[in-house]
C-alpha cells in the first residue's frame, strides 16, 4: 500500500492547525486565568514573600 504525497500534504497540514488551535486556547487560558489571580504576587516580590500566615 502507497501512500501519495498529497495524502502526508493534507496530513500535515490538518495537524499543524489542530496543534496552532490547541496550543493559542492553552495560551489563551492560562493568561485570562492568572490575569486576576488572587494567588499571583506583584512583579518583583521576592518568592519568600506571601500574603499566607500559618
């Protein structure tokens, strides 16, 4: 059984724009979600500093 160059073309193309679709809603997500994160610190906090007591 062979497979024709147009068959991997529409392949690869079909894949590339799945993955684009997938990765720019991961992209997305995670910017809307940490954008008013009340677990987020401001920039230049140093990483020993938290609003947590306990």
């Amino acid at each position: 059984m062979t497979w024709s160059a147009d068959f991997w073309n529409r392949s690869l193309q079909n894949w590339q724009s799945e993955f684009l679709a997938i990765g720019s809603m991961v992209v997305l997500s995670v910017y809307l979600r940490q954008r008013g994160s009340p677990e987020s610190k401001p920039v230049g906090t140093p990483h020993n500093t938290t609003d947590e007591t306990g």
